[in-house]
C-alpha cells in the first residue's frame, strides 16, 4: 500500500491530487512492471483495468483487418490509458499496448469509476486530460498525413522522451516503424540521417538524443502543438492542490 504523496509524483495525474484525494485513492493502487510489446487491453475488449505510467510507455493502436497497427497516441507519465471506462464506455476501441517497459501504477476501472463519480476534483482533471488526449490523437493523425517521416520521426522522439523523463530510449527500428504504420527500411534512413548530423545515437534497439533542440528545430509544428496544450492545461491544477490541501 501507498502511503506517501511523493510515491504518486512519478505520474503527473495522480501528483496532481490533493491529499484527500490521493488518500482515497492509494488502497487501491498497485504498482506493476510493464514488459515491451505485453497487451494490456485489446480491441473492443472490456477494460478490467486502468494504467498510471510513471516510467513505462503504453501506446494505443488502431489495428486493421489485415493485422497492420498505427500508433494513434501514446501515453507515459502524464497519463493514464481507460479513458472510456470515464465516458460510459465499457470496451477499448483501440488496442492497448506496451511500447517502452517500465513501471505503471495499476487500478481497477471499478475504483476509478466510484471514484470518478464522487470527486468534482477528479472529474475536471481528467476531462482536462481527455482534451489533451485528443488534441493528441488529432495532430497525430493530421502529422501522419501531410509530414515528412523524417519531421514524424522527429516528432516522435520529443514525445516518447518526454513521457518518460530520459534522454534514452530502449526500442527498435521495426517497432519505431510499426508505431508511425511505415515501412522500417524508412525509419533506417531517417534515423541514419539523424544519427550522422549528431542529433541522436543509435545503435541495435537503443536511441539516445544527443542534441534535443536540435531534433526540436528538425521536428514539426505538431510536437509543439502537442506539448502547448498538455502544459496549458495542467498548471492550474497544481494551483487547485496547493489550494485545497492548505483549505484542508
């Protein structure tokens, strides 16, 4: 069991939680290691349980009939996946999958939803997260279509460290390759580039960023896009908890 607020602190949703809230919450909380590739939910499965990533990295995928995916979002330490469980959905209509191992907090969608139901606070976070999910999946889609895959690549980069707070990243071309739905020889020549103009390194399943604003100047307007709105959105909660913890 939790006890302190500073263990909720490596996810930014349960950090934001004022100190009745996260007490209510942390009996129900576990924390489990997430393994590379492991499904957590698949498509229009029922959604048991929600994730709070505070190290791992969970993509959401859009799967075709002919078993191709495309990453539509992804979800690190300023989230949390099961979102419809929150707008009366019982089902993913995505797939929920492991894209960097980690560490992530675990809840049943029951708690979350009792919880969700009785707590104002709870209810304006995440529906401010849910916005920010979907401005998510909204440029995604919109960088998919009219990008360079070497400005996608870019993109993706600055995301994926983002979420997991580190310079480093444990993956492999082909499952770079599968997240942005291209080919991986594509994903090679991109990196290559990168890797030769000393914005990154890359060596067999590894990537690290050598020179972030750099790969920033190289990435697309949709990496700042992305990354104004979750910071637009979530100071004002961090205002909320210093307010409601001193009213407490």
């Amino acid at each position: 069991m939790l006890t302190l607020q500073s263990d909720l602190h490596g996810n930014h949703l349960l950090g934001a939680l004022p100190a009745h809230e996260w007490q209510a919450l942390t009996p129900h909380l576990e924390l489990v290691h997430l393994r590379t590739e492991q499904l957590l939910c698949d498509t229009a499965q029922r959604i048991h349980h929600v994730y709070f990533p505070t190290t791992a990295i969970i993509s959401l995928l859009s799967t075709m009939e002919d078993g191709g995916c495309v990453e539509i979002a992804s979800v690190g330490r300023e989230g949390m996946t099961g979102v419809p469980v929150l707008t009366g959905g019982e089902t993913m209509p995505n797939r929920v999958q492991v894209q960097c191992a980690g560490f992530a907090y675990r809840m049943s969608a029951h708690a979350l939803r009792q919880h969700f139901a009785r707590s104002d606070f709870m209810r304006r976070l995440m529906l401010l997260y849910m916005h920010a999910l979907l401005t998510q999946v909204a440029q995604t889609a919109a960088c998919n279509r009219h990008h360079s895959l070497s400005r996608q690549l870019c993109r993706w980069l600055l995301l994926e460290t983002d979420r997991c707070a580190s310079s480093e990243l444990n993956i492999t071309q082909q499952l770079i390759a599968d997240m942005l739905g291209v080919r991986r020889e594509g994903i090679t020549e991109a990196a290559g580039k990168l890797h030769s103009d000393g914005l990154i390194h890359h060596s067999r399943g590894h990537i690290r960023i050598l020179d972030r604003k750099g790969l920033e100047t190289r990435a697309c307007e949709c990496y700042s896009i992305i990354n104004r709105e979750f910071n637009r959105l979530f100071p004002d909660f961090r205002e909320c908890e210093a307010t409601s913890d001193s009213a407490a």
